[in-house]
C-alpha cells in the first residue's frame, strides 16, 4: 500500500487579494444574473456559494430597519429578526425538501433559496424610493403592485432551480413552504413604513 | 499506508513476557504503522515503555520508509525526505480517525432519515385530508383511523403563524419586549405542541387509544379550520360574520375531532373529560388569536387602562388615519369606542 501524500495546494494562496475578491464577486454576479432570467440551468447548483445570500440578506435587513432608537415604538423587524427568518426559514424549507425525498444538498439549497430574495431586496428599494413620495392609495397601490410582481419573479426562480431535484409528483409540496417563505418577506417589505 | 515491515513479532522478542497481550494487538494488524485506536490501551505498562515501545514501531516503520523511499526518489524531490513522510501520514492517520469519530457522531446525533417515514405524503393525500379534517364523521363504535404524518400539521401551523402576521400588522399591534414574529411562532408552535401533549397524557389517563404522533396530527389538521376563519375576518372586520364563522367552521373541525377521540375512548366520563377539554381549547384559541389583535377592541382597551401599562403587555393603539388598506371613518369609530367605554366605566 503506497502512502498518502497530502499535496500542499497553494495555487490560490498566493494570489492577490484583489483577484480572489474579483473572482468570488464575479461568480456572485453571475449567479444574480441567472436569477433575474431564470431558465432551467444548474450553475447555482454546481459551484453553490454563501456570499450572495449573505449580501441580499444583509442588505434587506439593514433596510427594513425602523432606525428609532425608542424601544417602544417598536412595531417593525429588527435585523436580527430579518437575519433569523430568512435563514432558518431557509434551513427548514431545505430540511423539508429533503425529507420529503429531494435529492439536493443542504447547502445547494441554501444557495438558492437566499439568491432568489434578490428580486424582493429589488422590491425594497423601490419601495423605499416610492415612499419618498406623499402618503396615499396611489402611493400603497403601487408598492403593491412592484411586491406583487417580485414575489412571483422570486418564486418562479426558486421552482426553476428547486423542482428538478424533486420527485415529479411531490413538486407542489416542495414548493408550498417557498411560497410561505417568500410570503413572509413580502409582507415584510409591503408593511414597512419609515418613522 | 508504509508497506508492513519484516516480522513484527520478531523484533519485540525483547519485549518481555507482560507485553504479551500488547504484541496480539499489534500482530493482529498486520503492520508496523501505528493505529491510533490502539494508543489507550496501556494495560500493563507505564508511559516510558509505551515511549519506548512507540519509538521502536518507528524505527521500524522508517527502515521500512527507507526501503520504499530509494525506489520512488522522483516523487520526493523538494519535500524533507522520510522524516517530512512521516509527519504527514502520522497527521493523516489522525485527521481520518478523527473524520470518522465525528461522522459517527453526526449520523447518530443529526439524522433526520427518523423523521422521513413522517414526510411520506403525495400532494392528493393532503389535499383529501384537509377536506376531511373538515367533516365529522358518525361512526363511533370503532376507532377511526388517523395518518400518522407530520408533512400537513407543520405546513398548517406556518400558514396560521402568516396568517397571524398579517393580522397583527393589519391591527397595528405592538409587543413590547418581542418581536411580532417571535411572537406568532410562540403562539402557533406553542399551541400545537402544548395542547397536543396535554390531551394526550389526559388520553393516557383516560385510556384512550392514541398515540402521540396521532394527537399531533389531528390536532394539526384541525387548525385548518382557524386558518380558514382568521384569514376571512382578519380582512373583513364584522364581528356578525367572525361568531358566524367561530360556530360553523371552528365547530366543525372541533366536531371531527372530537367524534375521532370519542371513537377511540371507552366510556362516558373519559369521553366526557377528553373532548370536552380539547372542544374547549381549540374553540378558545380561535376567539383568543381574533380578538387579541383585533382594532376596536384595542381602542376601547387603551382607553380604559390609560397610561399605567405593566411591561410584557400589547400596547393597543386608537385606529390610524392613514391606514390605506381599510377605508374606515376612523374619527367616528374612535368615538364611537371612547363613548362605549366613557359608559362602561360609568357603571
């Protein structure tokens, strides 16, 4: 029996770190692009990361955020609230695919569920824009409308990647908790009202 | 793995008769290189023989190193030679024990294939069994059958813990001290799982044929009437329609319950006390999740308990002006609130 050698790869090592960061924020780019035109394609399943998810996540947590410091005027998401439901929604939506016979990785899952916010965190900002304005049915109809459309972007998304990994007859049980799940953020984000 | 050396059993003909158990470890292997499994084993011998015993395996071991080292030069130009070889398979060696270790330990601790014959559901299955959960059945002198399975329960209990959400924020409710999320989950969750687990250490009182499984998912399903009611009146706010639909839809799902329970339990004062505890709490909880986040009612609340609020408490609120989902005369209704409580606190 020959013995192991452990190669030392250091190929990526001693690069520098302008090209790992434009490397991982390439592949991060590439993988919103392929959400924002869902076709029926693996990548975000092949080379799955966590960046993406974290940004979006962040990004929609910062956000949603009141900004009163006054604790009792509290009534909205904190960040933390925001961080805690998008991942353990995740983790649970992916626990629930698996068990329902899915053949997908935890964290293949993970990928994609937290890449399909992007069309929501899209939503926030409009939303935000749109509340610069005045105050009015106009001014809700249209939010409505912008979280209505995003929603439905998100879980059309999601599907495209999610549903092949499913055995054919159980997709609609796989797809109802990402409908829930993106229900909740859109609520979120629809009822978010600046102090 | 080094190639085994010349007779290991040879070698430790110096070793001494008490190491005799030791050198059957060893010789049952095979080999010369060290298996870390065997390192506890210090019966019968203190730390410097086992020092010893050690150093002499790997004289072994790199004599044998030697060996295979003169004919694969090639491969080792530019690494430290034997010693570096060693190293690495020594730090190999307990990188896969410890490999194994843990994967034993996570396939024990974090399987969740336990939970897989539970998920075991095709959509048709649902669906019919939400229908079911509906309509309560007659038959009640043998038991009724109950799908153990936990796939719809815990969908349901998510829909009620949304449903919850949009009702809070339609109401404008503030916690104080939490969160609106955690808030709904506590409920929902605490709900299913508590009120399962009372009805069914009062089924094992009570004798009843149940199992704790079965409780879950008949106690889940039967929130699908709640979901029903509260996602009709949490957007139409009449109270006429809300007892309405309390009466009808939540009787029925509290019925079909209760006809399943009573199917399963002998005699009238068990029956007597298990469905009248379960009809009791589930049609409780209804009017509980209504009208804990209902608009008016918090409007008369805040009126009458004035600024002295205690802390964990829902600080109700008068109803916006610019809620834009109801156009509602708020100035009329919140007169119309002050003047009922003005007339009750008169009493």
């Amino acid at each position: 029996m020959r013995s192991r050698i452990r190669e030392f790869d250091s190929s990526t090592l001693n690069e520098s770190v302008q090209n790992t960061i434009m490397r991982d924020l390439k592949a991060v780019g590439k993988k919103f692009m392929h959400v924002l035109y869902p076709r029926k394609s693996n990548t975000l399943l092949r080379d799955w990361d966590l960046w993406g998810p974290l940004i979006l996540c962040v990004t929609l947590a910062l956000m949603l955020q009141r900004g009163s410091v006054d604790s009792e005027k509290d009534g909205g998401p904190q960040f933390a609230e925001v961080f805690v439901i998008v991942w353990f929604g995740a983790v649970t939506i992916t626990l629930n695919s698996k068990l329902l016979g899915g053949n997908i990785s935890f964290f293949q899952s993970l990928c994609v569920l937290g890449y399909c916010i992007l069309p929501l965190t899209v939503a926030m900002l409009v939303c935000r824009l749109v509340l610069l304005a005045e105050p009015g049915p106009i001014n809700f109809m249209v939010r409505l409308f912008v979280v209505i459309v995003m929603f439905a972007w998100s879980i059309v998304a999601s599907t495209a990647f999610l549903a092949d990994s499913q055995p054919p007859n159980r997709k609609a049980l796989a797809v109802y908790p990402v409908f829930l799940f993106y229900f909740v953020i859109s609520w979120m984000i629809l009822t978010f009202t600046p102090q | 793995m080094a190639t085994p050396a010349a007779p290991a059993g040879g070698a430790r003909n110096g070793a001494g008769p008490e190491w005799g158990g030791f050198e059957e470890n060893i010789q049952g292997g095979g080999s010369a290189v060290i298996d870390m499994e065997n390192m506890d084993d210090t019966s019968g011998s203190s730390f410097e023989d086992m020092g010893e015993l050690h150093q002499r395996l790997r004289e072994e071991e790199v004599d044998a190193d030697a060996a295979a080292a003169e004919e694969e030069d090639g491969e080792f130009l530019g690494m430290k030679g034997f010693k570096g070889q060693l190293g690495r398979q020594v730090a190999d060696q307990m990188w896969q024990a410890g490999k194994r270790q843990a994967s034993r330990a996570f396939s024990l601790y974090a399987n969740i294939d336990i939970l897989r014959p539970y998920f075991d559901v095709e959509p048709a299955q649902v669906r019919s069994r939400l229908l079911e959960s509906m309509i309560p059945i007659k038959m009640v002198n043998f038991p009724q059958k109950i799908a153990g399975e936990l796939y719809g329960p815990l969908m349901l209990v998510f829909t009620l813990v949304a449903i919850l959400l949009h009702g809070m924020k339609t109401s404008d409710t503030i916690i104080r001290e939490g969160t609106l999320m955690g808030t709904a989950i506590g409920t929902c969750f605490g709900y299913w799982l508590g009120v399962s687990s009372f009805i069914y250490f009062l089924a094992y009182l009570c004798n009843a044929q149940i199992t704790m499984l079965q409780m879950l998912a008949l106690l889940g399903y039967g929130l699908f009437g709640h979901c029903i009611v509260l996602f009709i009146t949490y957007n139409i706010h009449l109270h006429a329609l809300f007892y309405l639909f309390w009466l009808l839809v939540g009787g029925l799902s509290t019925l079909r319950m209760v006809a399943v329970l009573v199917s399963r339990t002998v005699g009238p004062t068990q029956r007597l006390l298990l469905c009248g505890t379960l009809a009791t709490l589930h049609m409780l909880f209804l009017l509980y999740l209504h009208f804990a986040y209902h608009k008016v009612v918090e409007g008369i609340l805040d009126t009458l308990e004035g600024p002295n609020i205690p802390p964990m408490q829902r600080v109700p609120r008068d109803i916006p002006a610019v809620l834009p989902a109801a156009r509602l005369p708020t100035a009329a209704l919140n007169a119309t609130a002050k003047a009922v409580a003005v007339t009750l606190q008169s009493h």
